[in-house]
C-alpha cells in the first residue's frame, strides 16, 4: 500500500493541506498517510525546520504531500534554522530537481485574472522549474570586504549533467502537450546561461519533434502578461522559474489556484501548491485550498499510478469554480472549508 507523507507545516499550509485530504479520502483509494513537523513549528517543538524523523519519513513514503513553510517569528533566526530551509533540504536530500508548474484558467475565472479576458483565457503552460542548483544553493555569504564594506553574495552555476537533465524533463513534457518548449535564460549576460543555452540546443538533436525556442527572462516576464497564450511548456532555471511562475498565477487568477509537482526521476514526487504560508490570511480560513487539492490530484496521477482519480478531482475543482464557488483571493466570500465542501459535493 503506497505511503504519503503529510507535511503541513505553517501558516495556511495545514488549513489547505486538510481539505486535499479531505478530497483525498472521498475517492475511498488504497493508500496510508503518515504525518510529520516541518518548517517552523517544527523548529519550535524540535529544534529544526527539517528533523531526522521529518527526512527519514520522506525518504521512504511514496510521495509526500506538503503545505507551505514560512513563520515570521523566525526572521532572525540564522538561515541553516529558518523555515525555508526545509523546503530547500527536502529538494536537495530526494534529488527533486523536476517542479512542474502547470498554470491555466479555470472556465469562470476570467474575471479574476489581473489581465483581460481574451488575454487571460488563453493561458495554458507547465513550467518546468530547476530546483535543485542555482543561486539558492551556490556558496553564500556576507564577507567584508578589503575597503572594510559588507558584501553580500551567491554564485549562482549550473553543470551540464544538471541542464540535461531538467531540459529532458522539459522536452518530455513538452511531448505530452504541443511539442513547443521555450528555455528562458539571461544568456545576453550570464555564463551560466551561456552553457544552459548551449546544452539545451544540443539535447533538442534527440528531440526533433519539439519546437525549441529561447528568451531572455526579462522578455520572458513581459510575454507572459502581454501573450500568454504564446507558451506550451517552459523550462527554466531555479531563480528565474521562481519568479516566472507567480508571475503566471496572476495570469491563472490567483495563486491560490496553482498546484506543484516536483519530481526527482524515480517517481517518488513532492506535491504541493505553489504558494506560501501566506502569514497575513493565516488562521482566518480565507485560504484559498484548490492549488493544495490540485496537487493531490498531481500526486496521483505522478507518483501514485491513479490518473482516474486524478482526473475526478480536476473535473471536480473545475465543475465547483464554473458553479461559482469563490474563496475570498477569486472575490468570493467562501471559507476554506467550505470551498473544501463544494469540491466535495462534485465528487459525489
Ligand atoms: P505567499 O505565497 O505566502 O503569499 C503571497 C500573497 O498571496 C499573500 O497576500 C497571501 O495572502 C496570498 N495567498 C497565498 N496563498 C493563498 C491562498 N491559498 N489563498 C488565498 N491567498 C493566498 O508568499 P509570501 O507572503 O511572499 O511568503 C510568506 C511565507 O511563505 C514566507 O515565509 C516565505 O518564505 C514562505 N514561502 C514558502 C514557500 C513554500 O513553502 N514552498 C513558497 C513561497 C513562500
Ligand atoms: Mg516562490
């Protein structure tokens, strides 16, 4: 029987996370949960953000299905105890180095989107974000400097093995939908785009189904409000993609709707929204819960070999938004739970 790992963590995380199991348990599947502390309520019961126990039960559950982490009492905490850094450890400790970021509009959300209607409906993309190099794992610091200033910095590299591998994932992906990748690099400036570019180009030989093309990020940020509908699938690095990708929630109405696989190539996943602990609406149940029950359905269809039961919750979040469900983040007035409940009511 598969094992799921539940790792809530802060904030709304454990509001949204409960109605995904909610979800979850309707559809009367054979699986076990198993939860565990992360972020910073674990550091304040245990010590650490990412405790031995948290780590060992990921390592060996068949996919996790995680929250959001982020407290604000932890500010000024040292960066090894923050919260985030459990978000980052779980990534680097499992190999996730695949997060796919699908972003479309659901039928009846056109008026939540920040663009136009016609703009906005035509928004259909995965990211395929890099999530395990990068500036956010590149040696890091302040040092002082010889002229006696602070200096803060992180290198930020890549080595091939690492682009191969994420712009596979990117052609892979790009062959389940329209067979159009675009790589979004800062290649004008940065070596480290200057050897992503070119490993990219050279894996397209084993792909030549697949539409390549390549834009800057700054132009990349633009096309994204300006034409949307332009994208099928992009594959991008760590910083960039983090950026990119609530950028495109904007496009999606909100980011409350944006659900997250990230994959390390064995099938064993980590699934969650694509949203933080969100401290400002935490404990009021104005959490928007679709992106986590989505992530649900990305669970099973990714790591769990159910891609019927993923499909039910999909038609079941659609059906509930078309028939007017809204959250307060799609100008509603729905509680967390209650928007769990419509969710429900379609999957009957
Ligand atoms: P955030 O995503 O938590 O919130 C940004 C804005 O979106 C806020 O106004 C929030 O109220 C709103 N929002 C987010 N999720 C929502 C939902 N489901 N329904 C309705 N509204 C929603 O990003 P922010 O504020 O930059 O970060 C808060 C904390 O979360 C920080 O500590 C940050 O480091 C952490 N974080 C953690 C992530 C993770 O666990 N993977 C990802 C992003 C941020
Ligand atoms: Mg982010």
């Amino acid at each position: 029987m598969p094992l799921i790992a539940i790792l809530a963590g802060d904030g709304i995380g454990p509001e949204v996370t409960a109605q995904a199991r909610r979800v979850l348990d309707a559809l009367g599947l054979d699986f076990s949960y198993q939860e565990a502390l992360v972020g910073g309520v674990a550091y304040h019961q245990l010590g650490h953000p990412l405790p031995p126990a948290t780590l060992e039960l990921a390592k060996r559950s068949d996919a996790i299905l995680f929250g959001a982490v982020g407290d604000p009492s932890c500010d000024g905490l040292e960066r090894s105890l923050r919260p985030e850094q459990a978000i980052l450890g779980l990534r680097k400790e499992l190999g996730l180095f695949a997060n796919l970021r699908p972003a479309t509009l659901f039928k009846g959300l056109e008026d939540a989107s920040a663009l136009r209607p016609e703009v906005a409906s035509a928004i259909d993309l995965v990211i395929v974000r890099e999530t395990n190099g990068d500036v956010y794992f590149g040696d890091k610091g302040i040092r002082t400097t010889a002229a006696g200033r602070r200096e803060g910095y992180d290198i930020m590299s890549y080595d091939e093995d690492e682009v191969t591998r994420i712009a596979r994932v990117g052609f892979e992906t790009a062959r389940t939908r329209q067979r159009r990748l675009c790589s979004i690099d800062k290649a004008n400036v940065l070596e480290t785009s200057q050897l992503w570019r070119d490993v990219v180009i050279a894996l397209s030989a084993d792909y030549p189904d697949v539409e390549l093309t390549h834009m800057y990020v700054d132009n990349a940020a633009m096309q994204l409000v300006r034409n949307p509908g332009q994208f099928d699938v992009i594959v991008t690095g760590n910083l960039f993609g983090d950026i990119l990708s609530d950028q495109a929630s904007m496009c999606a109405g909100s980011i409350g709707m944006l659900p997250s696989a990230t994959l390390n190539g064995s099938g064993q996943g980590l699934y969650e929204p694509i949203h933080g602990s969100a401290p400002d609406i935490a404990g009021q149940g104005k959490a928007n819960p679709c992106a986590a029950i989505l992530s649900a359905a990305m669970m099973l269809r990714h790591s769990l070999g159910m891609p019927e039961a993923a499909d039910r919750i999909e038609a079941a979040v659609a059906a509930a938004i078309l028939g007017g469900a809204r959250t307060p983040d799609l100008g509603g007035t729905l509680s967390t739970a209650a928007m769990g409940d419509a969710v429900l009511a379609q999957i009957g």
